[in-house]
C-alpha cells in the first residue's frame, strides 16, 4: 500500500522527464511501423487527381505557429499535388498572428521543384480582417476584399489573376486550419457558392469535422500528425509528419500505461481506505 | 551550414530550452522569453495591420479615388474612443456596426449552410442503406442525433421518455468526447514532437559544425 | 442618442445583409453588401490594434510605477516596439525595413515569435501527461466509457498501436472509424453544430434587433 500512496503522489516533474525521453528516444532510436491510410484523407487525395489539370485552387493557410507541427506538413503535401497537376494556386490567410508570412515561406520554398512562378502559377493574397466579410466579400469580387497580394502589388498586374475574379473561377479550396475558420469557409462559401472543399485540421478540431465530412461539405479530411503522415505517403513525399509517427506512438502508449497507472492506484487506495475505515 | 544559420538555430534553441524550463520551475530565463514572446506577437500585428488594411485597403485606394473609404477610416479610429472614459460611448457605433453586419452573415450563414445540410444528412444517411452493417451505422447515426439534441434541451425536465433519450445522448455523448480526448492528447504531443524534432535535428545537428 | 444610435447602426446593417442574400450583385442592395463588407474588413483591422494599444498601457503603467517584476514590462515593451517600428517604415529606405522577406520583422517573427509561440503550446503535452496521470479516473460508469473509448482511439491513432489492434480478429480499426468516429461521433457532433449553429443565428437576431447589446459595454 506503501508502493500506491508514493505512485498517487509523484511529483509531476518526474512524469514530465519521461515523457520528454519517450519523445526523444525514438528520433535515436527508429522503429518503423506502417502508417495505414484512413479512408477520409484517401478521399480528399482521390478528389484533388480528379482535378482536371491546370485549374485554380485555393490552398488555405489557417493556422497558427504554435501548431506548424501538424498542419505545415498537410500544407507542404498539398503544394506537391497541386503542382503536379500544374494548378494555379492562390493561397491566402485569415491568421493575422503569421498565416501571410507562413504562406510566403511554404510556397517559395516548393516552388522551385517544379519550376513555379510567382505570379503566373502562384499568388499569396496574405491576409485581411474578419473573416467572415472576407469569406463572403471574395464570393462577390476577390478584389474588393484582396485589391493587391501581401506584397502591395496591384491583382490586376498579376497575370494568373487576369481570369479569376470570385469562387467561380476556382474549382477547389484546400483549408488547413487549427481552428473554427473551417467552420465558417463551409457555412459560407461551400454552402452558397458550392466550391468543393477539403480540409486538413489539428487532431484537437478533427473529431467535429467528421460531421462535415459525412455531410459531403467536405470531400475529405486530414486529422492531426497522423493525418498528415498519411497525406505525405499518398502524395509519395514522406517528411516531417511521417518521421514523427514514432514518438506519437511512443508517448501514446506512455499516457495510456499513466492513465491504467493511476487508475489502479486509485482503485487500490479506495479499496485501502474502505477497509480502513 | 553557414555561420549566421548556426546561431540562428542557436537562437530558437535557446528560447525554446528557456520556455522547456518552466517544467521544472519558473525562472528569469522563462520569464525573459515570455515576455519577449509577448512583445514581439504584439508588435507583428502592427506591421500587419499597417501594411494590408491602413496602406492596401485604405490609403492607396483613397489616393487612386476611393474617398469613400475615408467613412470606414473614421469608423476605425472611432474604436479607439474605448480608451478615454470620457468619450467611450463614441466606439460604440463602429462596434455596433461590426456586430451588425457579422450578424446578419451568420443568420443565413448558420441556418443555411450549418443546420440544413446537417440536418439533410442525418435524413438521407437511411437513403444510403446497403446490407445490415449499413442499416446499423444509420440507426446509430439517427438516434446519436436525436438523443444529443434532446439531452442538450434544458427547457424541459428530463423524465419519462425525454429522460431516457437524454440518458442515451449521454453515452453517446461520453463516446464522442472519449474520441474527441484520443484526438486531443494526439494533437498535444505532436506539438511536443515537432519541437523535439528540432532541437534533435537541427540543433544537435549544428554541434557538428562547432565542434 | 448614445445607446439608440448604435442599435439603429447594427439594425440597418444586418438587415441589409440578410435581405443582400436573396439579390444579386449590381443591384442596389447586392452592392451595398458588398461595400459593407469591405468596410467590415478595414474596421475589423483597427479592432486588432485595441490589443496593441492595450498591451502597450497595460506595461507602461507598469514601468511607470516600477511595480514588482517592472524590468520584464520594459522588455515587452522594447520587443513591441523592436517589431513595430521598422515594419511600418518604407522598404525602400532599407531592405531592413517593411514586412517582406529578409526585413528585421520577418525575421523576429520567423526565428523568435513562431518558435517560441510553438514551445508554448508544446508544453500542453506534459500537463496532459500529468492530468491523464492524476485526474482521468474512471469513477462512473459514464466516465469509464469516456476512458476506454479515449484509449482505443489513442491506440488506433498511432502505427504502433493500430499493428497491436490488428492483432486481434476482425477489423478493429475499420471498425473504429466506421462506427466510432463516423458513427457516434458524427452523430454527436452533427447534434452540436446544429445546436450551436440555431443558438448563433438566434443570437444574431437578438443583435439585429436591439435585444442584445451587452457588446456595447455599460453607461
């Protein structure tokens, strides 16, 4: 009983230290396992190859910094098939705390790999406020809300936007988010002008979008680092996502051996108490 | 790896180890990122805002013949009325306006593109019947719908037959937040992986050219 | 005057925007939605300065008064100004200056802001270890579904833990996705994006018509 008052009463820093090592051992240590493809992201890769080739699309950029973990990867993946299908992309952000600079970084640093232009195969419009009048001001005009790209150029002096001007032009939007902004891309621009969407999202937001997935507003879903990595090895580009899988795994199996841990303990000390008393 | 990328790789290690050290307890180094976090995040907003609403949205189209952008402009600054007792009452219009206009979006925003195709695809998902397994997966489906909304309607007391819906929304609702605490622990850690995977590739991985 | 004003405002705009649904751009009321949602954009832009400028008087008071803890204050108000300040400053006078890549903003936020914005979330991960240690316990029947179910899903998320599922006969990870995730989840979820979404459009109406205006503040 000794043994269950010390394990109830740890210090929480001890718990700290080894989820730290069961994340760093397996980056020394690999041990691969196969990552198997959920139904829900094989739809949203199978719906973007049905793509006629050279269409413009969306690539959304959504989130925040403090999860680039999860989402960049999604976005990475995304550029990839686009690009392999020559799709004009035009990526934008309703994240004023680093979406416009993230969408920068992300699509200048892909593009050279399949010889991209900027202007001419891709624009980052960067951002705007409110999301909502964003969302559905650009169902109007996209130049009304976006009348330069993050850079201040006019989108008449762009090329690629010589023929674009609302959702009718584009054929698919791609929404990587960390929070509710996909709610509001499928209530208003999915539901009223019926541009097919996917979304790739945080593990924390997946389980909700399941309902959008199964309502057809989505065509597919990506969901947390294990989503990503599935998406990486459907678009045959393994990276950060697919690399991480082994410490996800690691550290899963940790808290679920804490939570059995502390449950028994805690069972054990009721049980003690009872007699006890 | 060129000189200036070491000790930029060296740079975001150390404020990532500052921030990793609060784990064991506070301390200036934590402390001293924390506030530079705060301060730099802050700062970025006003780089932002000048740049893609003050400069792109207002004065370039106002100097190119927009002049009725200049109403927007004054609503804008009207906003900073808040912070003056004296004269708060004046951010009152441009807050109403905000609000106004969000709302009237999401009145048919909400109903049109949230309820209505969810509620359509709750009915239809019977029309998609094919063999037992799929008749099963629509009957849970149907009743999950139901008996969540009705545990969530607090109008009425939860008794009799309404009491015993709302206690299979309950388990339900305990199936889905179990699914929804799998989803969040993963989203958690791999944050933790994603800042490990730094510290283990890239920095460690710069020692190699120090020493 | 000081209350009515405004509710007239939010009445007005949201009516236009609910009746601009039902007509098309080029006629009187589709343009009028149009520009009230540019305006939108560009007064939505000042509201994200609010926090600035609170943030800004907030620490100088602090620093002011040189409470406990002042010189963290002086911090945070160098690192605004630090990133602030050459931002708005043309481009043209400095590749340092302005927001494009290379500028001194670009480069704070890229490898000092987003980095430590990322450390701050990634601690979550050992609080959750720690509350899944000390405070899940499976003390009702209602709660021990929550746990098991929460287990299976962390065990089926992960490759590791998938293989160890697909020890076991049948397809338990088909299974989990078709009537776990896409069954009662969805079904749960679908129950609380209708709920939520009738309880924001009602609430947007209170706001339409005057009802609710706690928004507004007090006096």
């Amino acid at each position: 009983m000794e043994f269950w008052k010390r394990i109830e009463g740890i210090d929480r820093r001890w718990i700290y230290l080894i989820v730290g090592i069961a994340v760093i051992v397996p980056f020394l240590l690999p041990i691969p396992f196969p990552i198997s493809i959920t139904p829900e992201a094989q739809m949203l890769y199978d719906h973007i190859e049905s793509l006629p080739d050279s269409v413009t699309v969306m690539l959304v950029f959504d989130y925040y910094p403090s999860t680039i973990a999860e989402c960049e990867p999604m976005a990475r993946s995304a550029l990839h098939q686009f690009w392999r299908k020559d799709c004009k992309i035009i990526t934008l952000s309703n994240i004023p705390l680093g979406g416009p600079s993230m969408a920068e970084t992300v699509t200048r640093e892909i593009a050279p790999e399949y010889n991209k232009v900027y202007g001419e195969d891709y624009v980052n419009l960067g951002y705007k406020a409110n999301y909502v009048a964003v969302l559905s001001g650009m169902g109007t005009s996209i130049r009304s809300i976006f009348p330069t790209d993050n850079s201040g150029t006019n989108l008449d002096d762009i090329p690629m936007m010589d023929s674009v001007f609302n959702y009718e032009q584009v054929s698919f939007i791609f929404e990587v988010a960390d929070n509710a902004t996909a709610d509001y891309w499928v209530s208003i621009v999915n539901a009223q002008y019926g541009v097919p969407m996917g979304c790739g999202t945080t593990a924390v937001s997946a389980p909700k979008y399941y309902a959008f997935v199964g309502s057809g507003q989505f065509v597919g879903l990506l969901g947390g680092m294990k989503g990503a990595a599935e998406y990486e090895l459907l678009v045959e580009k393994p990276g950060n996502a697919v690399i991480g899988m082994g410490a996800q795994s690691m550290v899963h199996l940790l808290i679920i051996a804490l939570v059995i841990l502390g449950n028994i303990g805690f069972f054990m000390l009721g049980k003690h108490r009872r007699r006890v008393s | 790896m060129s000189g200036w990328e070491i000790f930029e790789v060296w740079v975001i290690a150390f404020f990532t180890l500052s921030l990793f050290s609060f784990m064991y307890k506070d301390n200036p180094f934590y402390k001293v990122a924390e506030h530079i976090f705060a301060g730099l995040s802050a700062g970025y907003y006003v780089g932002l805002i000048w740049e893609s609403v003050i400069v792109q949205q207002l004065w370039d189209p106002m100097m190119g013949g927009d002049w009725w952008l200049v109403f927007p402009g004054i609503l804008g600054f009207l906003m900073f009325a808040r912070f003056f007792p004296k004269v708060s009452w004046v951010s009152r219009t441009p807050l109403a306006f905000v609000m106004g206009v969000t709302a009237g979006i999401f009145i048919i925003s909400q109903l049109h593109g949230l309820v209505l195709p969810q509620m359509q695809a709750t009915m239809g998902v019977v029309d998609d019947v094919n063999g037992f397994w799929d008749f099963l997966l629509a009957t849970v489906v149907v009743v999950g719908v139901i008996s969540t909304l009705i545990y969530f309607y607090f109008s009425k007391e939860h008794t009799g037959a309404l009491g015993v819906t709302a206690k299979v929304g309950i388990w339900f609702i305990m199936i889905s937040f179990g699914a929804h605490f799998g989803y969040t622990v993963m989203g958690r850690v791999s944050l933790l992986i994603g800042r490990v995977q730094f510290l283990v590739e890239d920095w460690v991985g710069s020692f190699s050219y120090i020493f | 005057m000081k209350t009515s004003f405004p509710v007239a405002v939010a009445f007005l705009t949201g009516m236009a925007l609910v009746v601009s649904f039902f007509f098309r751009e080029g006629t009187l009321v589709g343009d009028l939605s149009k520009n009230l949602k540019i305006w939108l954009t560009i007064v939505g832009g000042f509201t994200l300065l609010l926090g600035v400028v609170s943030i800004t008087r907030v620490n100088w008071a602090g620093v002011k008064r040189q409470k406990s803890g002042w010189g963290y204050k002086l911090l945070t108000l160098v690192s605004i100004f630090v990133m602030a300040i050459p931002s708005i400053l043309p481009a043209s006078w400095s590749p340092l200056f302005g927001r494009a890549e290379g500028s001194i903003y670009d480069w704070l936020f890229t490898y000092l802001d987003s980095p430590m914005m990322a450390t701050m979330f990634a601690t979550l991960a050992f609080y959750i270890a720690s509350a899944a240690y000390r405070a899940f316990r499976a003390r009702t029947v209602e709660s021990t579904i929550l746990l098991l179910v929460a287990t299976i899903v962390m065990l089926w998320r992960v490759p590791m833990g998938e293989a160890f599922l697909n020890l076991f006969p049948g397809d338990l990870p088909g299974f989990l996705n078709a009537f776990v995730m896409n069954g009662a989840n969805l079904a749960v979820q679908r129950g609380i994006i209708i709920g939520a979404a009738l309880g924001a459009a009602s609430m947007s109406l209170r706001i339409i018509l005057g009802i609710e205006r706690t928004y507004m503040g007090k006096g």
